[in-house]
C-alpha cells in the first residue's frame, strides 16, 4: 500500500501505538493536574518499565497535559554523571515562560527568573575562568541569596519553592518531567527526594513525572528511605491484545484501510504487544501490503524487513556499546534464558561461563551503568530491552 500514507512511520497519526492501553495513567495524570492545582496534597509520579513500552512518548504527553491545564511544564532527559543543574534550569525557564504570559506582576516573575539563573550558574565553579562559565540565556538580572549555595539539596527546595509560588499566584501549577531518572547522579536523587518532600508538606503546586527502568523505584529508595512515600508508581508494561489491536487497527482505518484477524494474531505473536514493535511490525506490514485488508501473508512476507530494522536500529545499536567481557555476559544471560525476557541468577551466569563471579562484577557493573541490564532483584540480573535475548541467540 501508499507507503506515504503509512501511519505506522514515525511520527505518523495523531495517537501513536506507544499510547494505546494507557488510558488509566492518562486520566490519573488529569486528576493530579486538578487537586494540585487546588492546593490538594499530591503525590509526584514515577513511570517504570523496559525500553520500547513507550515511557518517553507516554512523558511527553503528560506534558502537553500539563500545559493544555494552563501549567509551566518543562522536560529534560537525565544523563550518567551529568550535573541535573543546567538541564533543570532550562526545563524550569521554560515553564517559568509558560506562566509570564499570564501572570500580572512582571516584576515578580523578573525575581523569580533571577533567583533560577543564580541557580544555574552555580553549575561551574567558583574558580572557573569566564570562558568556562554556562551562560543560562536569562536576560535578568543574578538574585542572590537563594538558590545559589553550591548544596544541590538546600538549593533545589529554595528554587521549586519560588517556581510553585509563582505559580500559586496564577491557581495553577508546575511540573517537571525527568526522562531516564535513573541516570541521575546520586547525589541530585537526594535532592529531588528532599525537595518533593518539602514541597508535600506545604502543599506547594510542583510536581515531578519521572520515568526509567524498572530498578528506578530502588534508587529512589536507595537515596532516601521515604521515597516511597513521595511518589505514586506506575509500572508501563506491554500492551494486551485488544489495546495492541487498536493500536494497529485505529491508524489504519484513518487512511480507510484495515487488518483481518489472521494478521492481527501474527503481528501480536511477533510483537509481544511491546508498542515499538507494534509500530515497527505494523509499518513494515503496511509497506508490504498491496491491498487492504493487510493478511497474515502480508506480515509474513514484512517481518524480515522489519526484524532487519530492528536489529540495527533497536538491538544492535545497545549491542556495539558493550565491550567483548560485556558481550559475553550478556550471550550468557540469553543463553541460560534460552532467549526470554525473564531474570537470570548471576551465580548461573558464573558457572556458566566458569569464571569465578567476582571476576564478573566489571561487566555486570558496566552493563548496568549503560542501562543494558537491570537487577531484578538481588542476585539476579535481566535485560533492559525486551526480545534482547532472542536478538542475541539469533547472532550467534
């Protein structure tokens, strides 16, 4: 069929797959919206799940949420071992911009901007030469004296406090949404924990969304033992059969075409329901397609093309990241799962290879740090990325 008109392409069709199924963390999101908005106490979010189960799509509408509500929202994607300062603070002048058009004191949203940007420059030394200071891009003047003592704890609890307040000025609020939240520094999680909490108890209108991978919950817990009481988590998995029919069958009969039964079962089977595969297995179909109904045939017929793609683009790039010790623990992993997405024991993946499993720890250690593996629980081990197991099998 039109490979034009392919509403499986990215960033193709007003619902993409990633959001189909995710209906109930939507309309919890809009309750949120509106008891904070209120002065209601609040819990902030947290959304886990493996890679491809379309947590950053999923992000990213909680933000549009956020400002069709009338909300400064800014996002960001943490890195390892960055400094949370400058993202935070453009992800913060954004929403501060949100809110200026509407709010009546210009004067005040100035202070407010002023006490963001001396947050901001405290991400370079004090000793720094002018060559390697940021320069935040707030055409405001510097407000000492809050937001600026270099402790990222002290630091953040000041700063979201002035954002919400401006934001109480306008009945409506703030939220901050952090992609790949695992990857922040220790210390920055701290300062998270210790800020969501103030804000909590003084029922202040900012809420941080933030989504990683499943181990996320126990690095929040790791940095402060009442995480689990700031955050109301929300596991994104795959998607059940009618909602990864609907994720095929909605875009499809926008452009007047649709899929029988037969295909239906292929492309689930093939899929997972995991809604990056949906779309890729969907769009690949779709180009093989010469007519509608798309059939079991023409799945059949897409599925290498879309395999291929997936195994540069969606495995292999993860896979030439690891080093060859990292490469063979994470053979060993597939192997003793016999390629399915499910928890290995590192003990197992030592008598495996028969290495002693200290001399292990390296590359267990590396591949969590690049996000490839998570540990499920203690004393063992699982792939971050579904179908990675069976992707490794395949090679070998």
């Amino acid at each position: 069929m039109d490979p034009v008109r392919n509403p499986f392409a990215p960033g193709a069709g007003q619902r993409p797959p990633e959001l189909a199924g995710r209906d109930r963390e939507l309309d919890a999101f809009e309750i949120v919206l509106e008891r904070v908005a209120r002065g209601r106490p609040e819990r902030s979010l947290v959304l886990t799940g493996l890679r491809g189960v379309g947590k950053t799509v999923l992000l990213g509408e909680l933000r549009s949420m956020a400002v069709r509500a009338g909300w400064g929202a800014g996002k960001i994607e943490a890195r390892p071992d960055a400094d949370l300062r400058r993202p935070l603070s453009a992800a913060l002048h954004r929403a501060i911009r949100d809110l200026a058009v509407r709010h009546p004191d210009g004067e005040r949203v100035d202070e407010v901007l002023g006490v963001l940007k001396a947050f901001a420059l405290r991400s370079a030394p004090a000793d720094a030469k002018l060559r390697d200071r940021w320069q935040p891009g707030i055409d405001v003047p510097v407000r000492t004296g809050k937001a600026d003592s270099g402790d990222i704890e002290i630091d953040l609890v000041e700063l979201f406090t002035e954002v919400a307040t401006l934001a109480a000025d306008l009945e409506t609020g703030v939220a901050i949404l952090i992609d790949e939240m695992q990857d922040l520094r220790a210390d920055d999680v701290s300062a998270l924990c210790a800020a969501c909490h103030e804000l909590s108890q003084s029922r202040s209108p900012l809420v941080v969304v933030g989504a990683g991978l499943p181990h996320l919950p126990a690095v929040l817990s790791a940095s402060k033992s009442y995480s689990e009481r700031l955050f109301r988590y929300a596991r994104i998995g795959q998607l059940d059969r009618a909602d990864a029919d609907f994720a095929l069958l909605a875009p499809a009969e926008r452009e007047d075409a649709t899929f029988d039964v037969d295909a239906l079962d292929a492309l689930y089977e093939r899929s997972g329901g995991y809604p990056y595969f949906v779309q890729a297995y969907g769009k690949a179909a779709w180009d093989a397609a010469p007519r509608t109904p798309i059939c079991a045939a023409d799945v059949k017929m897409a599925a290498p093309e879309a395999e291929a793609e997936l195994a540069v683009g969606f495995f292999g790039s993860r896979f030439e990241r690891a080093t060859p010790a990292e490469r063979e623990y994470l053979r060993a992993m597939a192997e003793l799962a016999d390629g399915r997405d499910e928890p290995v024991g590192t003990s197992g993946i030592a008598e495996h290879l028969e290495r002693r499993a200290s001399s292990l720890s390296p590359a267990r250690d590396s591949l969590l740090k690049k996000g490839l593996v998570f540990s499920a629980q203690r004393g063992q081990i699982a792939f971050t990325v579904p179908h990675f197991g069976r992707y490794l099998l395949a090679q070998t």
